[in-house]
C-alpha cells in the first residue's frame, strides 16, 4: 500500500503549482484553471486521508468540494465573458479598478 | 397569526403592502403610482387611529405582543410592540403626516416616483418601528432602518449638493449610533435580555448608568439636534426635497427626542438627575443660538431648519426639568413642532415649487400676489412663534414653567424665555421678507395662488393647530399617567442621587 | 345671565371667522355689517352683564366655560372673571368699538379707494373683529393665562393692523417695519409677564386671580417673600410698560400711527393700550405687598406723562401729535395707579377712551376731508405741484374752521377736554389723578402738572394749526365734510366726552354738593376706592395752567402763518431744544444703536463666524481627517487582484513559518 504521505507530497506540488499559476499569469482563464488545480489539490488530500483514518466524512467533503467548484467555474466563466465582453481582453493586468 | 394581525403589528407593517404593490407596478403610470402611496398612508394612519381607539389612559405598555425573534447562545431577541403614553401621540402624529407628505410630491417629484414612493414607505415603517419596538435589538434594527430611505430621499431626488448633505446627514447620525449599538450589546449581554420593560424593572447600578446614559445620549442629541451636533440639519433640509423635510422635522427629529425620553429617562433616571444642568445648558444655548443664527439666514429653508434647534431646545429643556410639567409639555411640543415645522417646510416648499429659488431676496409682497398663501402663513408662523391660543403656545408655556422649578436655578427657564422673543424677530422677519412690502421683483407679479390640493394639504395642519391651542387637555390627557409614572421614577433616582 | 358672558368674545369671533372665510363673498357692504353687528352684540351682552352685576348686588362672579390646561398640580380654565372692574372695561371696549367700527364703515371705504385696493376692505373687519374678541379675553379673563392670550392676541391684531397697508410707508415697507416694530417691542413687554407668572405660580401655586388674592390675603411674607413680589410686580410692570407704551418700551406707539385712523383710535388709544393699567388694576393685591414697586410704577408713569409731552410739543404729523398725547395720558394713569388710586387711573381711563378715540376719529375725518379737497382742487387748478404733500402734515393745513362743521366742533370738545378744561370728562378725571398726587407725592404731582402743562399747550397748537389761520394749501382750501356715517359715532363721543365727567363727579364739599361719584362706588366692589375731598387749589391749578398753556399757543401760533414752509414759532422760542423735540430725543436712534444693530451683527456673526465657522467646520474636518487617513491607507490598494493574492499568498505563508518555528 502507498503510504498517505505520498499523496500528501503530490498534492502539495500540485497546490504549489496551483499556487504559483494564480501569482504569475496573467491570462484570467489559466488564473481559473490554477485556481481548480489548488481545489483538486486539497480533494487529493482530503481522500487521502479519509483512506487513511477509514472515514467516509472526508470522501464527503470531497463530493461538496466539487460542487462547489463546478458552481465556481459556472459563476467564474459567466464573469470572465462578461468581462472579456467589456473590456476585450482577459489580462488580469488590466483590471485594476478595485484601486483605492 | 396572533402577532402578524395584532394591531401594532399592523399599523407598523401595513406600508409595506403598499411597497409590494408599487413593486408590481410599472414606473410610467406615476398617478396610480402615487394614489397607492396615499391609499396605503391613508389605511396606515386609520389603523393607528384604531389602535387609538384601543388604547386606554393607564401607564404601562398596552397593546402588547411579544414572539421570539432570535436566540443566538445566550444573545435572544424579540420581536416586541407596545404602545404607552408617551409614544402613542408620536405615532399618530408620523402617520398623520406621512399621508400629507406623500400628497405634496404629487407635482414636486417627477422621476422614479416608484422609487420615492417605496423609500417614503419604508421611511414610515421604521419610524413608527422606533416608536413602538420594546426591544433594544428591534430598537436598534428600526432605528438605523430610517436611515437608508432618507438617505435616499436625499441623496437622489435632493437639490444641488445632495451627495453632500446625504452623506453628512448619514455619517453624523450613524457615528452616534454605533455608540448606542454597543451600550445595547454590552445591556443585552450584562442582563441577558434585550426587552426594556424588564431592564426598567430590573435597575441598573448607577456606576454603569453614567457610560450608558452618555453612549444613548450621543446617539439621540445628534438626531435631535442638540447643540453642538446640528450642522448636519441645515444642510440636510435645504438639500432634501420639500416632503422629505417635512418628514425629517416632523417626525425623524422626534425620534431623537422619543429616545430621551425612553431610554436616557426610562432606563438611567440616575444618571439623568446627574447630567440634567448640563443638557438643560445645551437646550437654553440651543433655543438662544438657533434663533440668533435663523434670523441671519438668507434662504428661507434654512432660516426654518435653524428654527428647529431653536424649537427643540426647547423640548430638550422640558424633558430635562424631570418634573410632570416639563415633561409633559415636552412631549406635546414634539407634536407641536412636527405640526407647525412639517407646515413652515410645506409653505416653504410651496413657493420654491413656484419660482425654484429660496431667497429671501427674491421676495416681497407675495400678499399681495397670493392672499390666501399669505394667510395660512402667517398662522402658521404664529403659531411657531408660540403666539397663546394656537398650539406653540401651550407647549413652550409648559415647557417653561415646567423648567422654573426643574432644573437647580430658575435662570434656565428664564433665559429660554428670551427665546420667545426672538422667535417673532425671526418669523415676523421672514414674513417681513417675502409676504409685506410691494411686489418689487416683477417674476413674482403673476404667481398663482395655492391650488386646492394645496390648501387641503394644509388645512388638517391647520386645524390641529388651533385645537391644540384652544383645547389641548384631551392631548395631556392621554399621556399624564405614564408621565407621571416616568416622574415618580425620576423623583426617586433624583433622591437617590442626593 | 352671567352665563352669557362667554358670548362678549363668541359675538366678535364668529364676526371674525364668517368674515375670515367668507368675507369676499359676501362683499364689502355685508361684511361691513356684519362686524358692526357682531361688535354692537357683544356690547349688549356687556350691558347685560352690568345688570346681572346689579342683580347680584355687584358682587364678583366667575362663569368657567373649558377646562383648558391640567398638567400635574398645574390647572388653568377657560373661565370669565365678572366683576364691576372686568365689566367696565368690557362696557368701554365694546362700547367705543363699536361705534368705531361705525365709523370705520365711512372711513374705510375711502381709505380703501384712496390708497388703491377696494377688495381689502372686509379683512379691515376681520382684524378689528379679532381684536375685539381678543380684548374682550384679555378683559374677561379671570386667570393669567387667559389675560396672556388675549394680551398677545391684541398685539397681533395691533399688528395686522398696523401693516394693514403692509406695501405703503416709506420705501414701500414703513408700514410693515413699523408692525414688526410694535410686535417685538411687545414681545419684550411680553416676556416680562411670561416670567412673573412663572414666579407667581411657584410661589403661590395658582394662576387664578381669585385664588391668588384669597391667598395673598393670608400670606405672611419674609425677606425673601418680599424680594419675591416685589420682583413679580416689577415684571409685570415691563408687561404694562410694553402693552401701554410706557418709558422705556413705549416707542412703537408713534410708529403703530401707519395703520389706518379707526385702528389709531381703537387699539393705539382707547383700548388696548390701556391694557397695562387695566393690568395693574386687577392686580392691586400683588402691588399693595410692594410698595418700592408702586413707586417704580409711579415715577414711570410721571416720567412717561412729562417725556411724551415734550415730544408732541414739536410734531408736525396730526396724528403722531396725537400718539405722544396718548402715550402722555397713558402716563397719568400709570403714575395713578402707582399711586393707589386706581378708581382715579380707571376713571381717567374711561374718558380718555372717549375723548381720545374722538380725537382720532375726527383726525381721521380732517384727513380724509384734506384728501378729498386735494382732489377736488387738483381737478379745479388742473395742477399738482403740491397735491402730493402728506395728508397728515398740519403744516400744510389751516383754516379748515367753517368748511368741516360738524369734525370742527367735536374736534375742539376733545381737544379741551383733554386739556383739561372744566366741565368738560378730561377735567375730573384728570383732576382726581392730580389730586391724588398731590395728597401722597408732591414730586409726582408737580411733574403731572407739568405734563399737563403741556398738553393743554400742544392741543391749543393743533387746534390753531389745523382749524385757524389761513389755508396753507389747496387741499386744505377744498376740504369738504364727511358723510354721516363717520360723523354720528363722532357726535355720540363728543357728547361721552363733554358729559363723562359725570361718571365719577367729586364732592364739592365747598358748596356742601355731595357728587355722585358712580363709577368709585360701582369700582369699589373690585379695587379699594378711597375718596378724597374736592381740593379747591388743585383743580383751580390745573385750571389756571390749561388756560395759561391754551394762551401761550395762541400767542404762537394765533397769528396766521402764510404758508407751510414757515418756521415753527415754537422754534424761535426754544432755539436748538426745538431740534431735540421734533426729532424725539433721538431715542429711535440710541435704541438702534443699543439694541438693534448689535443684534443684527451679533446674528451675523453667530451665522457665519460661529456657525459656519466653527461648529460645522469643526466636525467637516473630523469628516476630512477620516478621508484623510483613508486616502493614505488606500495608497496599498493598487487593485490588481493578483498582487493581494500574492500578499495573502506570503501571509498565511508567515503565519505557517510563525506556528512551525516558534513553536
């Protein structure tokens, strides 16, 4: 059996990279794919251990994980059109209006 | 069932039927739009008349209902109505002049009439929410919900600079209340209970009264205005549109006031038999300072808002004579200036509706021009500058001779006294200014005269002025025996302090 | 009948409400009537008042109508106090006014025309309807609240009044500075009374007069008890001094004369300016436990008496001759009830209403009369050079004597009897004032002979400079009589006036006449009346001074003057004192120094120095602070999302390395 902190490890490059994807791109939709990445990181570890401590709680959250991402994605896509649709462009660069 | 259709309930909610049909309503069809509004103002005040007719002259909270609202750890609210002496005039007087309000935007407001209607609805529900909430958290919650429809009122159909004046008139008013929320909170927490006639009941030591009593205090003397904490006022009223004065002198400012009573009075006796000289110096510098500085006004609007801390003052000086006279007259004397500001504010509104400017240089013998406007005016002047048979009179009379005895020396009363007199150089000047002389600017020769909606907005103003200065006992009446009962209590803290 | 006694005021207001509301409907004519009728109504309910009194054995009765005010321990009523005093002032008011609104049926409908707005004639009615019923209050009251109200309620009316022509006056707004002028300059008085009926509350514990005086009947007063009364006498003393235009209050009574003659001769003479002495009167308990104040009253009195005097010497204006005059008179009664004799002060009351509304009214009648005649000569001449002189300026009058025969001959009764000359009301009532001085304080008495001096000297000057002598302009060429509906309430007053001396006739105990002194019998039921015995050098005195002063005004002004620009005989006589005179010793102007314009710029400077200044600057900065220090932090706030992400990136990545390190 592969021991839990192997899952653990990848899922901490995957989140690293996750990570790294959201601070240094500037494309919008590679921003949103990262930020998936950083969310499936965190189910990775999450049925990690729920194998581990044998408890379907973690396999649960698992499920509420992913609904909620597909919720995001929905709502994060609808905003990325909208935004392209406004400004014709998806460069994060650009959108700096929450500037005080 | 019970609480949704008990009468309080009703009379605080009703409007909000009103609201839903506006909602349902298309924009473009403004006269309907508008005899909604007034309908349902209408039906609001005739259900208060019936909680008029139910209520019975006794102290103590009547009508009462009480349900959970909710309970988070040892943090539990209520929903909680009652009516007693002291707010039951105050709540017939908002939703008596809602209905005028409302009538006199029939022409003054033009755009988003659906949207001003909704907030002047929402407006009445939380005023007489305030009035009538026996909850501090239902207090609070109804307290800071007149804020947001005002703040509307004023910032959307407001004159030029009303960014401006909204957000002063927000930003003062919230500032003082954050003050109360956190004495309601540490209450609640203290006591374990958010209801008022249970902390009334239970007392509260009067280390911890002093804190309280200055956190409420700051919240409601910015809302009165009590001097120092007016500027907002003027700006606020010469900005928003005539009937969100109307609205704002005749009802918002009481809830200022109501709150003294209520809270500072009702709740911290101790604290207010300490603190009363030096709120009755700030009333006496009211009454003095807004008349002094209303006579040097050169726009009419704002000549009558700085009449308003002058006018208050005076209630604040009757309030803090803790004695059944000062606190009678008081309490009469913010119906009186809801009656006779809400009217100056209609008049005034009147004639900037005619000729879109406030000046008083602009005017002179408008009676000539316009008799019957003339007429009513000067009544109502009169009856602001406490002439004895109409109803200024017999507030500012009690109020004075209440605070003779009240307050430790008889110059308070004295000195505010001198008040009286500079309210006719005020009134009788700004009649002076716009009505006598000859018509000397040619754009005031061919003004219409009042139009019949405009008189008949006036004449139930009208009406109650005279009977409250002819007859006002059926008015003390209704209030003496909770005042009397507030008036005990504050004799026996005043013997406790000494 | 004493239950009818609510209808004296009830008649007037309902006269006043149907002409408010309906007055334009009805038209000039009915509206006119109608206030006659209301006012003669309330004056027969007067009348049946006085018989109820007799009926009663003149014993005072109080008829409550409301209950008004009950707050605590504190309760007033509507109610009526009826008494021989109430009553006779009820019988002179509704008396006089009503033949005042008579005469103002006449008067007003010309006034009307002549000053160019015929539809305002009916709310001339409407006020001087209010004014009646709000004297009527202030007379019948039988508590301090209720006088209050028809105190103030008079001076409204006064007021309206006033500015009756409210766009008339120089610079089109005399008229209306001069109302706002008497309404504050009241308001003072005002105040004064305010105050002392919060003293007597507190320390007396009613406001009612009956209750008042029963207890101060038993009341032992210490030191401070003392100070006390004294100190409410005094404030109610700034009440009279107001309401009946006494030093130092009394300088909006010249001015009150911009408001139509009827208004002049009601209000600013015969009725409300007595209200003071009335005042006092009916407070005569209160004054009697202080007597430094009854000296105050006194000497006001006397000053007032001898101060107006010197001014209505040196007036042009037939009508401000007349206010001084009145103001004067307003002095004597003040100084007799100072005195204690307040049947002397009351009777002198009484014939002073008489002889001084006829004064106005035949006044008014000349006015209009010169009017009228400027008119008529301007047609004749077909020329205006001087068709626009002031009506009222005697200077530009004269020889008017044969061209008004009936104004002439009742204009020369009240002229004399205010003089003073036997047998004529002015005599006894002003003998008996004089007398009363003469007994307790000689100084008074002297500067009342003084006073006296003088106003038989200015009525001889008017008299001369009105009816005698050469016409001084065609108007005054061309002037023609009134009509009958002013002239007949002229004549009823001439007769009051030549007769009303009989009201209270002292007893010559000379000729062993016992006199019939009336009205001190029928007062005595209200006021301690004391009689003294007919003084032979008093009376001649006074006699020998009116004849002297009406001799030194023919000498005068006897020769005719040829024209209006003439000097001023009296002022080659006095030299520069005339100046001071004519110009009223300049306290309109020391007053506006004192009080009015530091007041205006204290306003001003509370306005924008203090208040914009300071209180709303002051928290606009604490607003700005707040923007100020948000705007610093905002500089963080560069709005790239990223770079928050980053920064919370590098946070939580501390507060990792925090927990595993330091740990």
């Amino acid at each position: 059996m592969i021991p839990t902190s192997y899952y653990l490890a990848l899922s901490a490059v995957l989140f690293a990279i996750g990570v790294t994807g959201v601070l240094t791109r500037r494309n919008a939709i590679i921003v949103f794919m990262s930020v998936e990445l950083m969310l499936n990181s965190a189910n990775l570890t999450f049925v990690a251990f729920a194998r581990q401590f044998m408890d379907l709680s973690g396999q649960v959250f698992v499920f509420f994980v992913m609904v909620v991402a597909a919720a995001e994605v929905a709502v994060g896509l609808a905003l990325i059109v909208a935004i392209f649709r406004s400004k014709q462009s998806i460069s994060l660069d650009e959108l700096n209006q929450l500037k005080g | 069932m019970d609480v949704l259709f008990s009468t309080l309930t009703t009379v605080t909610a009703f409007p909000l039927v009103g609201v839903v049909i506006l909602l349902f309503m298309r924009g473009e069809q403004k006269t309907a739009l508008r005899w909604v509004a007034l309908t349902t103002a209408l039906i609001t005040f005739g259900l208060s008349l019936l909680m008029l007719a139910q209520f019975s002259i006794a102290p103590g909270f009547q009508l009462v209902i009480r349900t959970p609202w909710f309970r988070v750890g040892d943090f539990a609210a209520d929903f909680y109505l009652g009516v007693d002496g002291i707010s039951v005039l105050l709540v017939l007087l908002t939703t008596f002049l809602v209905p005028i309000a409302i009538a006199s935007t029939w022409e003054a407001v033009q755009d988003r009439v659906r949207e001003f209607l909704i907030a002047f609805l929402l407006l009445e529900v939380g005023m007489v929410g305030v009035f009538l909430a026996l909850d501090l958290v239902l207090f609070y919650v109804f307290w800071e919900f007149t804020l947001l429809p005002m703040l509307f009122l004023i910032g959307i159909w407001g004159g030029e600079r009303r960014t401006y004046a909204a957000l002063k008139f927000f930003l003062y008013t919230f500032a003082g209340s954050i003050f109360m929320l956190v004495a309601i909170v540490w209450l609640g927490l203290s006591y374990g209970t958010f209801a008022l006639p249970e902390l009334m009941a239970r007392g509260l030591p009067a280390g911890t009264q002093t804190w309280l009593f200055l956190a409420f205090a700051l919240a409601f003397a910015i809302k009165v205005p009590v001097w120092p904490l007016h500027s907002w006022l003027p700006d606020a009223h010469v900005e928003a549109p005539t009937a969100g004065s109307v609205i704002l002198a005749g009802v918002l400012l009481k809830l200022g006031t109501y709150g003294f009573v209520r809270f500072n009075l009702g709740l911290f006796p101790q604290a207010a038999v300490q603190f009363a000289p030096f709120l009755g110096v700030l009333a006496v510098i009211g009454i003095l300072y807004g008349a002094l500085v209303s006579y040097a006004q050169a726009d009419a609007k704002k000549l009558v808002a700085y009449s308003s801390v002058s006018h208050l003052g005076f209630v604040m000086l009757g309030l803090f004579a803790l004695n059944p006279l000062g606190l009678q007259g008081a309490l009469l004397q913010m119906i009186n200036h809801g009656l006779s500001t809400g009217a100056l504010f209609l008049l005034v509104g009147f004639i900037y509706e005619r000729r879109h400017t406030r000046l008083l240089s602009e005017f002179g013998g408008l009676w000539k021009v316009m008799p019957i406007y003339a007429a009513l005016a000067l009544v109502v002047f009169l009856s602001s500058a406490g002439l004895p048979g109409l109803n200024g009179f017999v507030g500012e009379f009690t109020i004075l001779l209440g605070a003779w005895d009240g307050y430790a020396h008889w110059g308070f009363a004295a000195a505010a006294a001198l008040g009286v007199i500079l309210a006719a150089v005020y009134l009788l000047w700004l009649f002076f200014k716009m009505f006598q002389g000859e018509v000397t600017n040619p754009k005031n020769a061919g003004l219409p005269d009042l139009t019949r909606r405009e008189v008949a907005l006036l004449v139930p103003l009208l009406i109650l002025i005279v009977w409250i200065g002819v007859y006002p006992q059926p008015f003390f009446d209704l209030m003496a025996p909770a005042v009397d009962a507030l008036a005990a209590n504050l004799s026996a803290a005043a013997l406790a302090v000494r | 009948m004493f239950s009818l006694v609510p209808l004296v005021v009830l008649f007037p207001l309902a006269g006043f409400a149907a002409n408010a509301f309906f007055g334009r409907q009805l038209g000039a004519a009915r509206a006119g009537l109608l206030a006659v009728l209301a006012a003669g109504a309330a004056f027969l309910v007067a009348v049946v008042q006085l018989a109820a009194l007799a009926g009663n054995g003149f014993a005072p009765v109080t008829v409550p109508v409301a209950e008004w005010l009950r707050v605590g321990d504190f309760h007033v009523a509507w109610a009526f106090q009826v008494d021989t005093l109430s009553v006779t002032m009820m019988l002179v008011v509704a008396g006089v006014g009503t033949l005042i609104h008579i005469y103002a049926l006449g008067y007003m409908r010309e006034d009307v025309q002549h000053n160019g707005d015929p539809g305002r004639y009916p709310r001339f009615f409407v006020y001087l309807n209010l004014f009646l019923a709000s004297m009527l209050v202030l007379v019948g009251a039988d508590n301090f609240l209720m006088l209050f109200v028809g105190w103030e309620g008079v001076g409204l009316c006064s007021y309206l009044l006033i500015g009756f022509w409210f766009e008339k006056g120089a610079a089109g707004l005399g008229n209306a500075r001069a109302a706002m002028k008497a309404f504050v300059v009241n308001r003072i008085g005002d105040f004064g009374l305010l105050l002392a009926m919060f003293l007597i509350y507190w320390t007396f514990g009613t406001l009612t007069f009956s209750e008042l005086f029963e207890r101060l009947k038993t009341v032992r007063l210490d030191a401070t008890g003392q100070l006390i009364v004294t100190a409410i006498t005094l404030l109610l003393l700034l009440g009279a001094t107001g309401k009946s235009a006494q030093l130092p209050l009394y300088v909006w009574l010249p001015d009150a004369m911009a408001g139509p003659t009827p208004v002049s001769a009601l209000i600013h003479a015969a009725t409300m300016v007595t209200a003071g002495i009335y005042m006092i009167t009916r407070n005569h308990v209160l004054f009697a436990l202080a007597p430094q104040s009854m000296e105050v009253v006194a000497w006001i009195g006397a000053a007032t008496a001898l101060f107006a005097g010197t001014i209505a010497v040196a007036q042009t204006d037939i009508k401000r001759v007349l206010a001084y005059s009145t103001i004067s008179q307003l002095g004597f009664m003040i100084a007799a009830v100072g005195l204690g004799a307040y049947v002397a002060g009351m009777f002198h009351l009484v014939t002073h209403a008489f002889f001084k509304a006829l004064l106005f009214l035949s006044a008014g009648s000349v006015i209009q009369a010169v009017e009228r005649g400027g008119a008529q000569g301007g047609a004749h001449a077909g020329q205006s050079a001087e068709a626009h002189h002031d009506p009222q300026d005697m200077r530009f009058m004269g020889g008017l004597w044969g061209k008004l025969p009936i104004t002439q001959w009742v204009f020369l009764i009240g002229a004399l009897a205010l003089a003073g000359l036997p047998p004529l009301a002015g005599f006894f009532s002003k003998d008996e004032i004089l007398l009363d001085a003469f007994e307790h304080n000689p100084a008074i008495f002297w500067v009342l002979v003084a006073a006296a001096f003088l106003t038989a000297f200015y009525m001889g000057r008017q008299l001369l400079l009105v009816f005698f002598g050469q016409p001084r302009s065609t108007a005054a060429a061309h002037a023609t009589e009134s009509p009958a509906v002013v002239t007949t309430p002229l004549i009823i007053l001439a007769l009051l006036s030549f007769f009303g001396g009989l009201l209270n006739l002292p007893k010559f105990g000379l000729y062993g006449y016992a006199g019939s002194l009336l009205l001190k019998e029928f007062l005595s039921f209200s006021v301690e009346a004391e009689a003294l015995p007919f003084n032979a050098f008093v009376a001649g005195l006074s006699t020998v001074l009116a004849l002297a002063a009406l001799g030194l005004a023919y000498v005068l002004y006897g020769r005719a003057q040829a024209t209006a620009q003439d000097r001023d005989p009296l002022a080659a006589l006095l030299g520069p004192v005339f100046g001071w005179l004519r110009d009223k010793w300049y306290v309109d102007e020391l007053y506006g120094f004192l009080v009015v314009t530091p007041f205006n710029t204290l306003s001003q400077l509370a306005a924008r120095a203090l208040d914009l200044g300071g209180v709303d600057m002051t928290f606009n900065n604490l607003g700005e602070l707040a923007r100020a220090v948000g705007a610093g932090l905002a500089r963080f706030q560069l709005g790239y999302a990223r770079r928050y992400a980053l920064v919370m990136f590098l946070g939580a990545v501390a507060v990792l390395a925090y927990f595993l390190i330091a740990r």
